[in-house]
C-alpha cells in the first residue's frame, strides 16, 4: 500500500543518429567550412554597409556645409543691400531704426560707419 499510485514515465531515447568516425570527420570539415564562408559572406556585407553609411554620412556633411555657404552668402548679399541703399527718403521716425540696424551690419562686417 504505500506504493505510488502515479503511472510510471517512459524514458526518453537518445535522438541522435549514431554515425561512424570516418563519415562524421569529414562531414563536419565540410560543414565547418560552410560556416566558415558564410561568417565571411555576413562579414564582408556589414563591412560593405559601414561603408556605404560612412559614404552617406560624408556627403550629407557636404551638403550641409555647401547650404551653410549659400545661406553665409545669402545673408551677405542682402545685409550689402541694406546697408547700401539709401535712407534719404525714410520717414523720420523709422530713421534711427534704420541707422541702427545699418550699424549692426557695418560692425558685423568691419565695415567702416560715418552715420
């Protein structure tokens, strides 16, 4: 009575397939040298993509720095404008406004300012 009532488990086979030495050395040269090529295969495709990136990268540095350029340009172009059109026929009120913004742009530039 004191036995266990609980059905008794089957034990488990081992799946393997029993091989011969001669058969599984040189099955496993094979597969270790398809491995082997395909670590490189993987290897040389990240390599090619670090590359391509690094490529990118740089060229969107110089076109960030040719847009730099332009906007620098730009910006030189219409405070040259600005500091060289007359203000004669400004309104007297906006006159020291306007001065002072054509000194800002004098004293940016080391341009020399009589007014």
């Amino acid at each position: 009575m004191n036995k266990d009532p609980s059905p008794q488990r089957a034990q488990r086979r081992d799946k393997r397939q029993a091989t011969s030495s001669e058969g599984s050395s040189a099955e496993l040269a094979a597969q270790f040298k398809e491995y082997t090529a395909m670590k490189e295969a993987k290897h040389a495709m990240e390599l090619e993509a670090i590359e391509l990136r690094k490529k990118r990268e740089s060229e969107a540095r110089e076109l960030i720095s040719e847009q730099r350029e332009t906007m620098k340009n730009y910006n030189y172009d219409r405070n040259m404008k600005t500091f060289l059109k007359p203000h004669d026929d400004a309104p007297p009120n906006m006159l020291p406004f306007i001065l002072a913004r054509k000194r800002d742009i004098a004293n940016k530039y080391g341009w020399q300012c009589d007014f």
